[in-house]
C-alpha cells in the first residue's frame, strides 16, 4: 500500500478493495498538532459550508458543516474574497475529527 505525508504533515495511503471489484480507496488523515498559533473555538454562521482538502474553492469537499455547528480553528490560511466576502481560509477540526480547510466568511470566533 503506497503511503506519504504531504507538506501539512497530513497521511495519505491508497489501497484497494479485497472484494472481486477492487476498487480504489485513498485513505486520509489530517493532523491537529504542530501550529504555530493556539487553537482557537469557533462556530459557524450558515448551514452547508464545506470542508476542504486544500484552501481554494477547487479543493476537493471532505464533508459540511451545519449552521451553529462547534469547529476548532486550528491554523488561518490565505485571505480570500468568495460571493463578494473578503475572509481568511481557516484549518479546522470538527467535533467528530475531520480535518480540512473552509472559507471563514461563514465563521464565527467565539474565543
């Protein structure tokens, strides 16, 4: 099984199904220790924003938050402006793990 940690220090491995389809499977693992600044507790502000592999609207969507939804704000990213909101991309964590990028127009610091 290939496996690599990209230059975040995330873990990425592919494999492949032990059924007679073997299909392609890419396993993924961000991490949530090693940033420069403190975490910090946020919530967001509108239903449906998606979490991301990269910091760009290109990047692949890992899942969604829910409006009110509790993050943890683990790194701020680039600044960008997305439906005419200028906001930074912020790392996050949810309460259930997943790690990814979303756009912090939606997002709330709350300490």
């Amino acid at each position: 099984m290939p496996s690599f940690i990209d230059n975040e220090g995330n873990f990425w491995a592919m494999d492949f199904t032990k059924d007679e389809k073997q299909s392609l499977v890419l396993l993924y693992a961000g991490r949530d220790w090693g940033y420069r600044e403190p975490p910090k507790k946020a919530v967001t502000t509108e239903a449906g924003l998606r979490i991301r592999l990269r910091a760009t609207t290109e990047g692949f969507v890992l899942g969604s938050l829910g409006k009110g939804e509790a993050i943890t704000i683990l790194k701020t990213g680039e600044t960008a402006t997305i439906g005419g909101i200028t906001a930074p991309w912020y790392r996050i964590k949810k309460a259930d793990g997943l790690i990814g990028w979303a756009f912090g127009g939606y997002i709330k610091v709350v300490e």
